[in-house]
C-alpha cells in the first residue's frame, strides 16, 4: 500500500480519470450506489463542475500522488426549502479501505459544509447491510434517521436506503438567513 502523508485537497480536473475507476468499482461490485452502469468520465467532469458551479466542496484523499477516494456534497432535494441541507457522497479505492481514509475525508468534507453555513448533512446510505459507512458516519456524529425498506433492485436483490443526519454549526437552533 501507499506510504507518505495522507492530504484531502479540493479536487482538480486531473482527478477525473481515477475518481471515475473508483466509482466505476463502487457502481459494478458493491451496493453502495444504486447505479447500474458507472459513468464515464465525461459524465463524472460534469456532474463534478455542476456541484462546483453551486460553491460546494468536491475533495480528494490522496497518497504518494494516488487518489484513494473522494467525498462531495450535493442539494439534498432540489426545492428551496431544503437550500440549508446538503447530502454527502464518499467513495474509496478498494485498497484504502479500512485504513481511516474515509473518516479524514468526510471530517473535512464536513468541515468545509459547516464553513458554508450549511446547517444539515444527510447520508443517503444504498444497502442496509453496508455497515462500513454506517459505522463511518456514526463515528462523526450522524444519527439513523430512517430506513426504507427494499426501495433499489441491484445484484439480484432488494436492498434498503439508510437515513442518516447530522447538524453543522447551529444546525436548527437559530433562525435561517433567506
């Protein structure tokens, strides 16, 4: 495995090509999203600069020069009311895994969401079984809020949808700005 310091920096255009093998393998060997088909890289760039083009973060971990993951956070629904909330999205290199490169990601992605004076953070977890990213977001504080029960049909299978929530800054303790 990759030594050296681990950095989580904003994500640049160079990163697309192993974001994309990372999503690839999460899309084509897990349940962790409930895509079909992983996208190319032109579909990955566009996606990455319509969350740009919102002000929010798009972060990579990398090690030695290799991306090992990376974590983003998206509107949570399109409607203005939900302006305040935001979901957070996390893949990892199959061999970073395990190794505290997810919790450093999403700490800072966290970080960056609460600077924005974004006020929730919601995990839209495909698989009730994926007790990893569970595990990883109660570890920073999320809370289960919800399951639905057999919602995605993948790998010959129904699988469920975890809820999980988490305040950033005052969260709903005072009043919005419009």
């Amino acid at each position: 495995m990759t030594t050296g310091p681990l950095l989580v920096r904003p994500s640049r255009d160079s990163d697309l090509p192993a974001a994309t093998a990372i999503y690839a393998h999460s899309v084509l060997h897990g349940t962790g999203s409930f895509e079909l088909e992983a996208p190319d890289e032109a579909e990955m760039r566009r996606r990455r600069a319509d969350l740009l083009a919102k002000g929010l973060p798009w972060l990579v971990a990398e090690q030695a020069g290799r991306l090992l993951g990376y974590a983003y956070a998206g509107p949570f629904r399109p409607r203005p009311a939900y302006r305040h909330s935001l979901e957070n999205s996390i893949y990892l290199a199959p061999q970073a895994r395990g190794r505290g490169v997810g919790r450093i990601l999403l700490a800072e992605l966290i970080a960056r969401c609460e600077a924005l004076g974004t006020r929730q953070m919601l995990a839209v977890i495909g698989d009730s079984a994926n007790a990893s990213s569970i595990a990883l977001h109660q570890a920073l504080g999320f809370e289960h809020a919800g399951r639905l029960q057999n919602v995605g049909w993948k790998a010959g299978r129904w699988l469920d949808v975890v809820l999980m929530q988490r305040s950033l800054g005052a969260g709903a303790t005072t009043l919005a700005r419009a």
